[in-house]
C-alpha cells in the first residue's frame, strides 16, 4: 500500500498524517481523507501532501512562513487602521501596551 504523508502541528507537536492512495494518474494520486477521495497534485510546487515524511515537512515549513507573512501583513493594517484613530502601541516582550492620546 503506497501512501502520502502531511506534516500537522497540533497539541504542542508535529504530526505526520498518512493518506492511502487510492488511484495514481500522471500528475498525482488520489487519496482517502476520511471518508472522501481528494486529488494530490504531485508535480505541483505546493503540495497538499508528499511522497516522503522530508519533504512533507519541508512543505509544513512553508506553509507555516507564508502563513507568519499574512499575519505579520494583518497585524501591520490593523496598527495602522488604529494608529488613524489615535491608539499608540508600545510593544514589550510579552505584551502590548495600548495608550489612548
């Protein structure tokens, strides 16, 4: 039985999530998520799941720094929506400081 493997963090650790393929076709497989069948693009740059635990955790670090960058970018326009409105911050270590002028 050929499977696939994704890389998850949850409850303070990684996991790595086994998928069973189901069929193989020229550019990917399909697998078995629970009860549904769901197409894995192979050749694709960004992969839903992979071929070997390192590179499905190479995926995970992606994934993760693409998903820090949006944050980062939401946190940024919210600062800037509240600096507009008179609120200032002063960021500590462990918490922001919020100052109404």
């Amino acid at each position: 039985m050929k499977v696939l493997y994704r890389c998850e963090y949850r409850w303070d650790r990684l996991n790595y999530d086994k998928y069973e393929i189901v069929r193989e076709t020229r550019c990917g497989a399909w697998i078995r998520n629970g009860r549904k069948e769901k197409f894995v693009n192979l050749n694709a740059r960004k992969k839903w799941a992979c071929e070997t635990e390192e590179e499905a955790l190479e995926q995970f670090k992606h994934r993760k720094l693409r998903q820090i960058k949006i944050l980062n970018g939401q946190l940024d326009f919210a600062r800037i929506a509240l600096h507009h409105v008179g609120v200032r911050f002063k960021e500590t270590q462990y918490e922001i400081i919020i100052e109404k002028w």
